[in-house]
C-alpha cells in the first residue's frame, strides 16, 4: 500500500509540477494541496484516488480546514458525499470550532447542510466564539434548516456569550454586546 501511496505521489508530483520532487517534505505538502484543491473543486474521480490509496481522511491544512470542511464550503455535494462515505469526520472542528456544517450553513448549501445532519455530531458542538449550527442557520435565515436541527436535539434557546439564541437570531435580534 505505502509503494502504491509512494508511486501515486511521484507521479501526480511529476504530472502536476512537472518535475519529481526530491524533498519528502515538499512532495507531502504538494500533495496535500493537491487533496485539498480536490476537495474544493469537487473532483470526486481524485479524492477516490486518495481513498484508495489510503490517504488520511481527516488531513488539516493550515487553518484546520480538512476536506470535507473545504467540500461543504465551496458546494461540491458530490465530494461530501463521497468524503463522508469514506468515512471523513463530519465534526471536525477547524481552528476557529467551525464545522462542515457550519460552512454550509453560512454559504446556504442547504442540501449539503442536510446531508451533514444525518452525521452523528452533536447538534449543539460550538465553535471558538460559542455558536451552535442552529445559530448560524438563525442568523444567516436558513430557517428551513431549524426544525431539521431541532428534530436532531438542538436547544434553539442556547446562547452564546453575547446571548444570541437560534431562536433571537432567526427573529433577527442580534446582540452584539454582553447583555447587563
């Protein structure tokens, strides 16, 4: 597997960049671009590549966005679907504690939001500044997706540190301040 891995990196390195890459440490970060490029643009025919080869699902790239975070981001519902059925982290957190879900959501991917429900994360995982998924789909009016998020045991009454709720965003009351 680690030859096949080795051979596929050569030739994608020698493909894409035109030369082979001599340095394992700059083929493994060419590569992981590439992976993540992938993710992006939705090319569902190369992440198999990567499934197949063994590659580490859940890879981070610099602001601990893994693929399927990227995927969810940028609409490719083709590539999450695969990702998650290759068994990618649906509740991995980047460095801010945002989740896939939390990227459709902001982006209105509502169909991708919704395949990113059935995964088995919490509905109420927060991210670095305390906000739920139900949160953004208040605030970002993706109220189509708060029932969803309530049937899967969200608390729409949760706030976070300012006092916004799911339910006071979707309301379009939005505090910005600590409340006194």
């Amino acid at each position: 597997m680690r030859f096949c891995l080795s051979l596929f990196l050569a030739c994608v390195c020698f493909s894409v960049f035109g030369a082979p890459a001599e340095d394992p440490a700059a083929l493994k970060a060419q590569l992981k671009n590439y992976y993540f490029d992938a993710a992006r643009r939705g090319d569902v025919p190369m992440l198999d590549t990567f499934i197949e080869a063994g590659y580490a699902l859940d890879t981070r790239d610099s602001k601990g966005y893994t693929a399927l975070i990227l995927a969810a981001y940028h609409g490719q519902a083709a590539a999450v679907d695969r990702l998650l059925a290759a068994g990618a982290d649906a509740c991995a957190q980047d460095q801010r504690g945002n989740t896939a879900l939390m990227g459709a959501i902001f982006k209105g991917e509502i169909q991708i939001a919704k395949t990113l429900l059935a995964a088995h994360c919490s509905p109420d995982q927060r991210n670095g500044a305390g906000q739920t998924a139900a949160m953004y789909a208040g605030l970002f009016k993706r109220v189509e997706l708060l029932d969803e998020l309530k049937a899967k045991g969200a608390d729409l009454n949760a706030e976070d540190p300012l006092g916004n709720s799911a339910a006071r965003l979707a309301n379009g009351e939005i505090r910005t301040a600590v409340p006194r």
